[in-house]
C-alpha cells in the first residue's frame, strides 16, 4: 500500500529586543510513556487543514499554540523540507503516536520565518505546546523532529536577506541610531563589522534616512536618529 | 473521512540561447474523451514517490519526461504552491482522472527552477509528456493546473535574484561582452537599461572579470570578453 501523505506548516519567529535576536519555541507537552524526561522543544508547528491555504495555516498556527496574531507582520515562505525520515526519531514517533491521527504518514513541511520585535508580542502556549520560550539563536537546544535543520535554514535565509533588504524595518524601533542597525546586522550575521566601511554603506542605501533629530536621554554625545523609508517597506 | 493528500514537484527550466529567454514546457498527453482537442502545455512535474527525497525527485521528474539530465546544473527549490482548488479545473480533473490513481486528494507542489544553457540540452518528450518545447517567455500560453502562478513566481523570483547574484554564470557563454550580460539583464527584467550605468554598475560587481581577449569575427569595434569569478558561483 502507498504510504500516507500529510504536509504542515512550521513557523521560525525571530524575536529582537535590546540587541538580542531570540527564536519563538514552545515546550512540546510529551506523552506520559515517553522515554525521555527532560524538556523537549519546537519550533511551533501543525498538519494544514483540509480547506486551508498554506499562508493562513501558518497564521493560524502562530496563533494557536502561542496566541500570537501577526496581523500585517512579516511571515513569509521560505522554505520546504520533505527528507522521508524527517519525523521518524524515537521521541518524535511517541509524539506523533499521541497527538496524530496517522503517526505513520510522511510529512512535508512548509517552512515561514517571521520577524518582530518582541515587545509587541507576548505568547502564551496553548494547545498542544505547554510553554513558549523566546530562545537566544546561540542557545537552541536539540529540537524535535527536523526542527534544526528548519532553523539553520531560516537563519541563513535572515543571513542572505539583511545584504540586500530592510529587513530591520521589522525588529528596529521606529526610529534607530546606526549603531543599532549596525548591531542588528552583527547579530544576524554573527560577525563583528567594521564601523566605518558599515556607515559608508549604509550611506549609499536607499532606504534609510538620516532626521535633523538626535537621542533623547543619553548624555554624552547623542547619536542621531534615522528611520526607513516606507516606500521600501517589504 | 479526511481529504487524500500528496505531494508533487514542478520544475520550471530557464534556457537562453541567442538573446532569448525561454521555458521549457511539456505538451501533456490527454485523454480520449477530453473536453477540449487543442493543445495543452504544463511545466515539467509528478508526485514525489514515497521513498524520494524532493530534490531527487525534481531532478528524476526532467529526465522521466523531457530526457534532459541536470547533472551539477543549477536547480533550485523556490516556492511551494497549496491553494486547496489547485488542481480542480475541469480539463486538470480529466487528465487526472486519467492518469493519477486519487485524482481527488489535496496536491501541494514543491517548485524548482533552473537555469540553462539552451545549447547544451536536447529534450525528449516521454511518460505522459507527448511533446517538449522551448517557449518564449512572453508568449507563455494558458498552462495547466496553477502552472501560470508557479511560472509567474519562478521569473519574478529570477528578476530579484539577478539583481544580486551572478545567475549569468549559467546562461552566457563562458567568455561574454557586456552587451550580452546587459541584453540578458533586460531580458530578465523586461525593461530596457541605460549603457552607461549599467556598465558603472558592472565595473562595481566583484564577480565579473575583464580579459585582455577581445571578440573574434567581429570587423567592426570587436568588444572586450569578460568571465565570472568561479568562486562566486552558487
């Protein structure tokens, strides 16, 4: 007999608050017979519904196991795993054997990647995630089924975007110093830019325009503000 | 009962040869009692078998049904299409209904693009391709199921891209003039660009090399031959 078929969708939400870029995991609630005892976590995630387009299933998602609406917020395919043995590990067989009607199935799973910043949100788990978690992406346990490999990606995605696109708009304050984008671009890239050659780029940028305004409250030398054009806004 | 699912791939094939930029498509073989007699094109595609990773199948999917073998060739997974009526038209249900054991399940499709030199393949129509041809771009006709969306996407995805990455590497030639990287450029981009800034810009890119070579055969004004960098392939 042909094996059985299913497609879900999971969602990698980058987080970014005072210089630290985190990822949205919930805390799998594990059944009572599983093997292991210690935490277990992923990146939130469920089967698409029978009617359902992908986008709106990620949506949906989003806001079932973290009560996060992403109303007019970044979520954006990215990509689509479908490895034959994605959800074939121990601890995820027991898993599915619990919450799944069809614990057998082959999977594939399409991939988004949201940003925001994370004072706007606050997500609380429900369904079947027993907690959330904003993750520092240095810090990103073993998770379960292919999580990691969907993670790596995402990052590499956010690594490729920020060279040519404001992705900032999403995770900076309306209005930002350059030593904020430039430390937003360090983050994400995970390399230490030298200060003059990143202004120097970023002068030519575009997108983004230097205010007559300076920082409020900082009293040695306040920087100047800068906001980006929203005519360039993704 | 539960909605049958499975997945497919489609892969949509960039060739370019003299100036041109086309797609490769398939003549689908339709049944008998078929509603309509007039030709029907669609985008290289099948159902991902059960044991089949999604690369795999993209690339097994060209050979089964246009002979053409990618072998190191770019080919590149870009967007997965779900929208639940994707494959419900009424021609789409004949040929189905024909040729797929559950014309009735959910198929989502995994796409693929890829980019070649037009000369260096020779497709071969087979399985339930009757005919293969190269289209020009612009004269895409009405494809089967949502293949018009996955195409539409797979060139604007090319058009972004060719903005920031050398994608001529599998195109051109391997020694070009830049009147051949610009008319690909504006091929790509449907609009016309300006000589001289698009020559600023070229000078700017650190993947493209000036020879000391010039053309050959040409009497007039024979222009200087170029290469990409090869360590900027992708």
């Amino acid at each position: 007999m042909a094996v059985q078929k299913d497609f879900s969708v999971d969602c990698v939400v980058f987080g970014y608050h005072e210089d630290e870029l985190k990822v949205l995991l919930i805390e799998q609630r594990m059944p009572e017979t599983s093997a292991g005892k210690e935490k277990r976590y992923a990146l939130p995630g469920d089967l698409v519904q029978d009617n359902e387009d992908l986008d709106d299933s990620a949506s949906r998602v989003l806001k079932e196991l973290t009560s996060v609406e992403l109303e007019n917020a970044y979520l954006k395919q990215f990509y689509t795993f479908g490895n034959p043995k994605r959800v074939k590990g121990l601890r995820d067989q027991q898993w599915l054997r619990s919450f799944r009607q069809d614990p057998d199935a082959r999977v594939i799973t399409v991939a988004y990647y949201s940003l925001v910043k994370m004072e706007d949100y606050n997500p609380v788990a429900a369904s079947f995630a027993s907690e959330t978690v904003w993750m520092n992406v240095d810090e990103v346990p073993a998770l379960a089924f292919d999580h990691n490999t969907i993670f790596d990606k995402a990052l590499a995605t956010l690594r490729e975007k920020i060279k040519y696109y404001p992705i900032g708009f999403h995770l900076l304050p309306k209005k930002f110093t350059l030593s904020q984008l430039q430390h937003l671009n360090e983050v994400i890239s995970g390399e230490e830019l030298d200060k003059r050659n990143f202004r120097r780029k970023v002068q030519k940028l575009p997108y983004i325009i230097p205010l007559e305004e300076k920082q409020k409250g900082v009293f040695h030398k306040p920087a100047r503000l800068h906001v980006y054009d929203e005519r360039f806004k993704e």
